[in-house]
C-alpha cells in the first residue's frame, strides 16, 4: 500500500535536491527551447533552389523556353550555360552544379517535325534523396512543356486533368512534419536524462543510506522520484508546443486534452526508463551515457521521426515496436496535424500504457534500499 505523505515527502525531498543542482534545471527547461529552435530550423526536407547548368546546343526559341521552364518552377537555380560535355562534367565533380540540363542540337526541329526530343538531365547522386528529388523535378517541368507544345501544335483541350491535393500539410513544409516528432525526441532525451541521474546521485552522494534507513518502501521511492520529472515534463510539453505553433506555424488541430494523455504516458514510460537505467548502473556517468544511447539514438533513427518505418529492413521494423517514441510520434502528427483523435490513435496509445506499465515496473523491482 502507497503511503500519500511518505510518497510526497520523497517528491519534495528530490524538488530541493533539483532546485539545488542549477545544471539540471538549466537542462530541464532551456535545452528543449535550444533543441526545438535548432533542430526545427536546421533539419528540412524541403529541397528547393537546386543549382543547375545548361549545355544548348540547340539555341532555339524552343530550348529557351524549356529552360526558363525549369527556372519559373522554384524548384530550380539556373547558374549560366556550358558550351561543352567537359565543362558540365566539371561543375558537376566540383558541386558547382547539381543538374545539368544537355538539349540536343535538333531539339526544336523535332518539336516541329511531331517527333520527341530527347532531353538529357545529368544529375549528382552523391546525395541521392536530392537526386531523386531532383529527378521528380525535372519530369514533372518537362512534362508541362510537352503538354503546352501539345496543346499549342493541335489546339486541343485534355480530356482528363489531374489535380494533385495535399491535405494536413498543404503547404510541404518540413517544420510542420518536423516538429511534431521532435516533440517526442525532445521529451525522450530529457525525461531519461534527467531521471538516469537520480538514484546514481543517491549512491554517489552518500544519502542512499539515510533513505535506506526509512520506512519508505520501493514503491513511494520511485513514484516519489517521478513526480517532479512528470511536472517538468509537462512544462517542456507546453514550451515545445507553443514554439511549434507560434514560431514554425505548426498546427494544432485536434484535442489538447488527448495530446496532454498521450503525453503523460510518455513520460512515465521515458522516466521509468531513465530510474531503471539509474538503479542500475549506480554511477551518474555512466547513467548519463547509457541513457543517451537508450533514448536519443533509438528516438531519433527507428521512431519515425525522419525515416519513414515502412521503408526500414524487416528487422529494423520488428525492432522499431519497442521503441516508445514510434507511438507517440504517431500520436502527436495524428493530433497537429490530422486533427484525428482517440478513434483512430488507440492503438499507439495503448502502446504508450504497456511500456509506461513495463517501464515503471521495471524500475520499481530494480531500485534497492539496501546497503552493499
């Protein structure tokens, strides 16, 4: 049986030991300011401005057009043109250029002629989500210049015209899918971080003998230990989600009350990891160490945040399922920016309980009181 006042007082007593440790609470409250700023601005997708040359050997009205084709887009830079293979191959080898547009010599005679030109586009693949990008890029600004020289030669009307809508992110910023999932990476790094530390300070402080001394079971101990960290969390939540909104305009569509659940059980999960990680290793180093690797790598690479999980190994995908962040990453795009809710977030969330279950359990049956 938990004991409220018992359970309190090892809330206050860990509330005056962080109060006292100026570093931890600079860690709690400006590193997921720092770290929402930083990674909400330096990480994107978006790949916009892409440097390109032209090599036209044909010097055409038609060639013109095709390249101020690629320039109106916004998807591309247009640097100058080559007059030779080996002077785009060089702009190529050096990173001055990333495409280089090559239009054949008999380029506008074909057009005339009703046949296809053959358009060569050269592209970089040392980075080659760029190069794909790049590729989609130059087919779909291609493909609409074949339509209005279509439509120009046989003044004909499509029978069939597709429209391409994006919903929930209409605009494809990066920042709106971004920061959502940074929510979890911010609060896995903190709420371990933060807890990895507690009981290897008791040992290494020497005040793991006094709280032995106690008549506070194992129990009170831990949950005592996690209130305060559930507090901050809370507020680095609501830091986080309000930079989201206010400083990268991300959207917050569905309920607050589901987020703020969510949440929770993702703290006390990330929180019991960090005690458990602590209890375990005894030492503030080496809980420090371990925590990082257990959290922000795992976080940050198998949860969904930046690769999608679908695309990973068959193994990789298995792996992924112990890793919290993967449902609370789900829960938190579901609720920026579908607006969805529990209907259709159960089953991360139901996710989220059993490892907030398993975690704290595990904390519990690893913390010790006693001495040696």
């Amino acid at each position: 049986m938990i004991d409220r006042v018992r359970l309190l007082a090892v809330a206050r007593k860990e509330l005056l030991q962080l109060r006292r440790d100026p570093r931890s609470l600079v860690f709690a409250f400006l590193l997921p300011v720092l770290l929402t700023l930083i990674f909400g601005a330096a990480i994107s997708l978006d790949v916009r401005d892409i440097p390109f040359a032209v090599l036209d050997r044909d010097n055409s009205a038609d060639s013109r057009e095709l390249v101020e084709a690629f320039t109106a887009s916004g998807y591309f830079r247009l640097l100058g043109a080559v007059d030779r293979p080996a002077d785009a191959d060089r702009m190529l080898r050096r990173g001055e250029a990333r495409v280089i547009l090559s239009i054949p010599p008999e380029y506008a005679r074909d057009l005339a002629s009703g046949r296809s030109p053959v358009v060569q586009a050269l592209v970089d693949g040392s980075d080659a989500n760029t190069a794909t990008i790049a590729i989609n890029y130059a087919d779909a600004v291609t493909s609409g210049v074949a339509s209005r020289v279509l439509l120009r030669g046989r003044t004909l009307t499509p029978v069939i015209r597709a429209e391409a809508r994006v919903w929930y992110n209409e605009s494809l910023e990066s920042a709106r899918t971004i920061v959502p999932g940074l929510v979890a990476v911010i609060m896995a790094i903190i709420a371990a971080m933060l807890t990895a530390l507690t009981v290897a300070r008791e040992w290494e402080r020497g005040t793991m003998e006094q709280l032995a001394a106690t008549p506070v079971s194992r129990s009170e101990v831990v949950l005592g230990k996690l209130l305060p960290y559930v507090v901050i969390g809370f507020i680095d939540l609501i830091l986080v989600t309000l930079l989201g909104m206010f400083v990268f305009h991300v959207p917050l569509r569905g309920s607050v009350l589901l987020l703020a659940f969510a949440a929770l059980l993702f703290i006390l999960g990330m929180l019991g990891l960090g005690i458990f990680i602590s209890a375990a290793v005894k030492s503030q180093l080496v809980a420090t160490q371990v925590g990082l690797m257990a959290t922000y790598l795992p976080t940050f690479l198998l949860s969904g945040f930046i690769f999608a999980i679908a695309s990973m190994p068959l193994f990789l995908r298995v792996f992924s399922v112990i890793i919290p962040a993967r449902y609370f990453v789900a829960i938190t795009r579901g609720i920026f920016l579908k607006g969805v809710g529990l209907e259709v977030l159960w089953p991360p969330t139901v996710g989220l309980a059993v490892y907030a279950l398993i975690a704290v359990t595990l904390a519990i049956k690893a913390f010790k009181k006693e001495i040696g």
